[in-house]
C-alpha cells in the first residue's frame, strides 16, 4: 500500500513550476509507461499552457489548486479547486488562469 499526500505533492510541484524556466513541473503519482492507469500532479505557474494534444484514452482532470481552463477546439471550460473535469477525446490543451495543480488522471484505451 502506498500513501501519498496530494495537497504536499501539489505544494513541492508547484514550487517547481514557479523556479522552472518553462513554467510547469509534474510527478507521477501512480502508474507510469507500463500500466493502464496512470495519475499525475501537474503543475502550472498562471499563463502556462500545456498545448494542444490527443487525449491517449480515458481522462480526467482533478483541480487541486488554483484556476484552469480546458480548450478542445472552440469549445471550453473553467475549473477551480475541487473541479472535476472529463478531458475531452481528441485534441485538447489546458491553460493555468492562476497559478495552478491538477491531478491527471487517465486509463489508456489506445
């Protein structure tokens, strides 16, 4: 069994994504390459973006902290903490409103 929490992994990520050149830092929480599931914390300093690409399968978005915005094409939606978002299929991008953490969590299907 493995314990994480996820307000102190949201808090060390986004220290991350604020000293990062880029603006984003993530960690996976459980899964990875070789499972089906896989959950990640994700962290977006305000006005970064993770730009358009396909959903790999099954998703959703939970917010931790802060303010999003989920684009698929001219289509979108904002979520605050506690949000629970279903990412679209096909091409999508998120943008961090405010400094922001979310938990991506998704069952590849392809």
């Amino acid at each position: 069994m493995q314990k994480t929490s996820l307000i102190a992994l949201a808090r060390h990520e986004l220290a991350h994504a604020l000293a990062a050149s880029s603006g984003r830092s993530s960690r996976t929480v459980f899964g990875g390459h070789e499972h089906q599931l896989r959950q990640t914390v994700i962290a977006l300093r305000a006005g970064e973006e993770l730009s358009e690409h396909t959903n790999p399968g099954e998703a959703t978005l939970h917010v931790l902290q802060g303010r999003v915005l989920l684009k698929a094409g001219e289509v979108f939606w904002y979520g605050s903490v506690g949000d629970l978002m279903t990412v679209p299929e096909g091409l999508h991008s998120l943008d961090a409103v405010e400094d922001s953490v979310v938990l991506l969590t998704v069952v590849k299907t392809r």
